[in-house]
C-alpha cells in the first residue's frame, strides 16, 4: 500500500546541524564515516547472504535452508543473545526469544539494536538489491526538498551503504579542516591511502569458529 503524505512537518526538532566551511557556508554533505577498515567482519557476510532472496523468491536463504523457526533445546547448538536479536529483528519469527532487557546491566544504557535489514542506496549496483544489517559506511546530507516537499529549511538525511565507496555518489569528500563536526564522526582514516583497500590476510589455523560469545 502506498503512503501519501498530504502534509510534513518537521520543525522544530532539534536537527543536527550542517558543518561550517572556513569561509562560514553551510556544507550540504557531511564527510564519510566508516565502520569498519574496508573488509566487512565474517559474521556480516553471513547474515547477508541469509536474508536475501533469490530472485522472484518471496523466501530469504535462511527460510529455504532451515526449519523456522531455528530448533532449541540441549541437543542443539545455543545462539547467543546478540544473534538472536538480529535474527529476531530482520526475521521475524526465525527464533524463539524472550524478552530482551532495554538497559545495558554494565553501562546502564540502552544497548545499540539492529533494527532491520537495510537497502543500499548506491547507483552502482545497477537495478541489484544490496542488503546489509550493519552498513560499511554513512553520510549525512542537508536537503530542504523530501519526496517533492519543501521543508522550508535544510533538514539532515542519514545514508548508509553496504560497501566502502557506495556513498561516493552524494559528492567529493569535504576538506577535513573545514568540516566542524569530523571529530565527532569519528571518522575512521587508514594510516595512508595505500593502505586503505588491502586486503589483509587471516590465518585461522585448526581453531573451531562459531557465532557463540567467548
């Protein structure tokens, strides 16, 4: 069913605001910020190729290979409580869960969730759907049009792509200095940029791997 927004209203809200240039001009996108250093962590590979489809396929590769949802029980190898919140969230019904606590018992806070499976946005994937539950990397840019709408002042949209580079269609990377907020990006930056896209091998030896927490 299509939504069809007859009015938007998003002022006032306390909006993160657009990075000053040294000459005081609003920038209109922000620098990129980076999970992880270029390769995606195993576990995120995997989850991926779980939840997506085959093509015409209403079922994920998580439902078509296993019984849903996942078997428990003594004889059955455990999931931990990071893994099945994951499951729950971007299948749900794919594991039996109890109720998940909504404060961190070390920290006191909320604990970060994934919410959902994500959608690159990036134009080079070619009409090919690229999921993520954890994106590789996310920007933020200043728009005061949404959906044809006028938002009367620039309000911030958050991207966020599955690969390094997927961003790279929202415009150049602003100049470091002149971006107020690259502190609190928490920008990741590689020693040097002949660093940035190798690949560094990983010997495993004869260790088991597993999703549980050691």
């Amino acid at each position: 069913m299509a939504l069809k927004i007859k009015s938007l209203n998003v002022f006032p809200n306390p909006f993160i605001p657009a990075p000053k240039t040294s000459t005081g001009q609003s920038q209109t996108v922000s620098r990129t910020k980076y999970a992880w250093p270029s390769v995606p962590p195993l576990t995120e590979l995997a989850l991926r190729v779980l939840f997506s489809r085959q093509q015409n396929s209403h079922y994920t590769v998580l439902e078509q290979v296993y019984t849903i949802p996942l078997p428990t029980g003594p004889e059955w190898r455990p999931i931990s409580r990071p893994l099945k919140e994951i499951l729950a969230a971007c299948a749900p019904g794919s594991v039996i869960v109890d109720k998940f606590p909504t404060i961190d018992e070390e920290s006191g806070k909320a604990p970060y969730r994934i919410s959902g499976i994500g959608q690159c946005p990036s134009t080079t994937h070619q009409g090919e759907m690229h999921i993520f539950v954890q994106h590789a990397e996310e920007r933020y840019s200043w728009e005061k049009e949404i959906a044809g709408y006028s938002l009367g002042e620039a309000v911030p949209l958050r991207w966020r792509g599955c690969q390094r580079g997927c961003l790279d269609f929202l415009g150049p990377q602003p100049a470091e200095n002149d971006d107020a907020d690259s502190a609190k990006m928490e920008i990741y930056q590689g020693e040097g940029d002949e660093d940035v896209d190798m690949v560094q091998p990983v010997y495993l030896g004869n260790i088991e791997l597993s999703f549980d927490d050691e």
